[in-house]
C-alpha cells in the first residue's frame, strides 16, 4: 500500500530504529517492541480502510485514546525483521470511538505486541498530561538489564547517579535517569501501571530483570537516551572487567555540568 510522506517517514523511522535495535544485539529473537501515535499523519484514505478482521478488546479502556492510529510492531516478530521489511512486521490499528477496543486496518493482520497494554497505557497517559511524546521503545540492552540483577542498584535514583557518572554525555542527554520498575509479569497490565508511575519522573525506564523502556517525540530520541546509559553501563562494566570500580565524575563535576546545560 502507497502511504502519504509523512506516514511512510514514520515507518522509515521505526524501521530504521529497529535496525539498530537488532544490531546493537538488544533485540534477541523477537526481543523488543515499538508504538508510534501516527494519528496527526493518516489521510482519509487510511481512515477509510475497512478493519481486517473483528475488533479486539482491550483489558483496560483508554479514554484519551479514542479514534487514534498506531503503528504497532507484531507479537513474536524479529527487529530485524522490522528493518528490512516494516509493514510485513508491523500494523496500523485504529482505536475505536470509545477506547475499549482496536482494529488492525493495515496492512496485512499481524498481531501486536503482547505488551500493547503498557504501551497503550503509555500513550493514553502521556496525552493526558498534555505530552507532545509519540513514541514508545522497549528493548533489552544487555549490560542496562544486567545491572538490574544487583538489588544494590535498586534502590531510588542509584542507578542514575552511577550511569550519570561514567560519562558526561549521560548527565547531559538523560538528564532526568532511569527509574525501576521491580520485576513484573512481561505483558501485564501491572506492568503498565508500575511504568506509568515512573514515568511522572522518568523518561527512561528499566524493567528488573527484563529491559529497558523509552518514550519520546520521535522514535529516534528514546532510542537514543537508552543508547547513551547503554554506553555508560559498559564503561562501567568495562573498568569492572579491568579489575577496578570506575570512580565516576564527582558530585561537583556533575553539578557543573548540570549549571552548564540548564539541566
Ligand atoms: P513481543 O514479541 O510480543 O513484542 O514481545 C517481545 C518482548 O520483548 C516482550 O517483553
Ligand atoms: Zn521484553
């Protein structure tokens, strides 16, 4: 199907994300997932389309949701997959008039992501607080989820201390953290609701044990903040496999670094 420029940009942009995803090797089998609130850029002859099958209920109604359209990546398929083939690995459905349910309109009937309830949670809340943040990522960064497994980290705002300072790019381009989310059933509506809550504080959430989540104006920004913890947990990691605790900026350094950029 021929979309409009600005849709088909949007579905080069989470095709070209989820290429990195894969090749960052955070996206193993069909690890990770993508949502990206396409409703400002579908044309009539999107809206026009008939649903591809019954519509199907959501477990929880999303009242700021109602009418929107989503591009949604499928349940089980690969990110790499995504990259080199976007629309035979991901749908458009369609929210319906009164936020109980949705319907697959394009392009072929593949299923979402079985963690459509966090990031449908994600994005009726974000709209609620008045968001301009239009896309969701969930992903598995290896070194960020390993980090998770040390109830040491846990605890409220250690881990952004210590990811902040590795490197001073960390400080500057996720200036809010990282918050937790303790481990939780993948897919849960529990999930949804202990993400939405960090979310108030964070744009960038871990999952213990599991992954990590972002949320932006574009795909490309959360991509990017989880890219750049990315970066700092390896340098961590890296000075740990070089046999010493990297000593980090100090809380002066980073202080500095927070005047500076009007963080
Ligand atoms: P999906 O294949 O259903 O998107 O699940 C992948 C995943 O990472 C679950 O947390
Ligand atoms: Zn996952």
């Amino acid at each position: 199907m021929k979309y409009n420029e600005q849709l088909a940009e949007r579905i080069a942009e989470v095709a070209e994300v989820a290429g990195y995803l894969w090749q960052k090797g955070w996206a193993e089998r069909n690890g990770g997932n993508i949502s990206y609130n396409v409703t400002d850029v579908v044309d009539d002859a999107v809206r026009a389309l008939t649903p591809l099958g019954e519509s199907i209920a959501l477990a929880r109604p999303v009242e700021n949701l109602r009418s929107h359209f989503f591009l949604v990546t499928g349940t089980n398929r690969r990110m790499r997959y995504v990259s080199s083939s976007p629309m035979d690995n991901m749908a458009i459905i369609r929210i319906s008039d009164d936020g109980r349910s949705y319907a697959i309109v394009a392009e072929k009937y593949i299923h979402p992501t079985s963690e459509l309830p966090s990031h449908l949670s994600i994005h009726d809340y974000l709209i609620g607080k008045g968001c301009n943040q239009k896309a969701v990522i969930h992903t598995h960064p290896t070194e960020l989820v390993a980090m998770t497994h040390n109830e040491a980290f846990l605890g409220k705002d250690i881990l952004s201390r210590l990811l902040w300072s590795m490197i001073p790019e960390t400080r500057a381009f996720c200036p809010k953290g990282v918050g937790i989310v303790p481990y939780t059933l993948p897919g849960s509506i529990g999930l949804a609701d202990a993400t939405i809550v960090q979310l108030d504080e964070y744009d960038v959430v871990l999952w213990e044990k599991h992954g990590a989540l972002g949320v932006g104006e574009n795909v490309v920004e959360p991509f990017d903040m989880i890219d750049t913890l990315s970066k700092s947990a390896q340098i961590y990691m890296s000075g740990c496999a070089m046999g010493f605790q990297p000593a980090g900026m100090s809380d002066t350094q980073m202080q500095e670094l927070k005047d500076a950029f009007n963080l």
